[in-house]
C-alpha cells in the first residue's frame, strides 16, 4: 500500500484537524472584531514633579473594559474539542474491531504514570490495533512533564469544555511600546522620529477595572512613558498554557496533534 493510500484511510482525522483549524480562524476573526470595538479605557497619567525636583510615580491602568462575547471562548472550545476527536478517529480507524473503549491514548492525570498502568492504559485504548502502533504509542509521553506534553493540553483543553460552560480566557496586557529618540543622528540638523520599541509586560495581566499596565515608581526619573498597549485573548487555564495568545495556541496545538499522527501511520497500517 502507498503511502498516501495509508494516509487517506485517516482522511476522517485531517478533516478533524481542518475543521479545528476553520474554528481557529473563525476565532481569530472574533477577537479582531472586538478589538475593533476600543473595548479598553485607560487611565493614564503623565510625569509629574515632585517639590524637590524629583519625579512622582506614574500608574497606566486599565478604567473599563467590555467583557469578551461568548463566542470567543465557545470557539476556543469547539476547535480544542475537533483536535481531541481527530486523535479519536485516528484510533478508531487504526483498530481492526474498534469498541466503546477505543480512544488515543492520553494520561488524564498531572502525574507521571507508573511504566506499568501506562502500558496498561496504551493495551486498553487501542486494542485491536497493529502491535507496531501500541509500541510507538507506549514511547510517547502525553502527560504535563513529558516529551509530548501537548497531547495532553489537547486532552485537558477538551475535558475542559465538556465539563463546564466556557473554557476561561481573557483579554489581556501583551506587549506595552514606547517612542524613543534614535541614539544616532545620521542628519545634523535634522530631528529624526522616535521609533516605536515593544516590550513585553512584566507579568501576566488580564484586563479588568483596576488593573495596573504599567508602574514607574516616584523618582525613578522622567524617562519615557508607553504610547499605547498592546492586548490579544489568551488562555487562562490549564496553568501552563496561562497568558498563551489563544489562536496561536490553538494552531500549535493542531499542527502538532497532526504531525504525532501522521508519524503513526505506517505503524498503524503494519499487517493490514
């Protein structure tokens, strides 16, 4: 058999991926077009000084921001669930008589299995299928701490969303950017323009009434103040995956869950 006649037995896989991929672009749409709403007021406040010629502190936070529709986190849902059932299917194609209990194989704890209830869990899951695919599977490491860390995310993501409303996300602080002055003037005489230099914020920072973008503590000097923030959707949870730009992350998740198939194929067809 050819390989690509080997790759099309899964084509129910691939159109899983694809549909996750038509959601991420879906999403990706959403949350520009809430952008586009200037959802987020700040207050900010310019240098100011002190009496003895110092400088006072400067606090940019966030005054209001309008909550993220509920189709942002629907689709986020949706796209990690079409990834989880794209492993599903390929199991399921790869197992002579597939059952109830047909699955691809992911370790549902935060733990690291013991080598024994691992082996067990790959023999239980994909019964049925080529001993040359149990053998490849068995290497991998779906689990938070191991090579195929992922998987699991992938599994975590959908387990997610089947068991409560709405995944989290949030909108948040990504970037914050200055204008400064060029060290070099190639021109005397001639003012050249500022250049815009983002840099990322220091922590983590979801935008909600309060929230602080940016602090320069009192007589830290005069020193440049940001011009704008920069803001995207990002994941909230698991933990890993906390402050990880949504889309992008929902993508790499796809390309990777399609890549770990497609270097199973040849093993799950062995013997068929």
């Amino acid at each position: 058999m050819s390989d690509t006649n080997k790759t099309e037995q899964f084509r129910s896989a691939w159109l899983k991926i694809d549909r996750a991929r038509k959601h991420a672009d879906d999403l990706e749409g959403e949350i520009r077009a809430y952008w586009e709403t200037s959802p987020v007021s700040i207050h900010g406040a310019g240098v100011v000084l002190t009496e003895n010629g110092g400088t006072g502190a400067r606090i940019f936070s966030v005054k209001n921001i309008k909550p993220l529709p509920e189709s942002i986190a629907l689709l986020v849902g949706d796209a990690a669930h079409n990834i989880r059932s794209a492993l599903d299917h390929f199991a399921w194609v790869a197992v002579r008589n597939p059952g109830r209990d047909t699955t691809f194989p992911i370790w549902s704890q935060e733990d690291v299995p013991e080598a024994g209830k691992w082996q067990k869990k790959v023999r239980k899951d994909l019964m049925g299928a080529s001993p040359a695919l149990q053998a490849d599977v068995l290497r991998l490491q779906p689990w938070p701490t191991g090579s195929d860390s992922q998987l699991w995310y992938i599994h975590e993501l959908d387990r997610i969303d089947k068991h409560r409303l709405l995944i989290a996300v949030a909108a948040a602080n990504t970037g914050v950017v200055f204008e400064v002055p060029p060290i070099f003037n190639p021109v005397p005489g001639l003012r050249p323009p500022a250049m815009p230099v983002a840099v990322p914020p220091r922590q983590w920072t979801p935008l909600e009434a309060g929230a602080v973008l940016w602090h320069v503590p009192e007589g830290a000097g005069p020193g440049p103040d940001p011009t704008r923030f920069v803001y995207d959707v990002t994941l909230t949870e698991p933990e890993d995956l906390k402050g990880r730009p949504a889309v992008a992350q929902l993508r790499m998740l796809a390309n990777y869950a399609e890549t770990a198939m497609q270097a199973l194929v040849s093993a799950a067809c062995e013997g068929s």
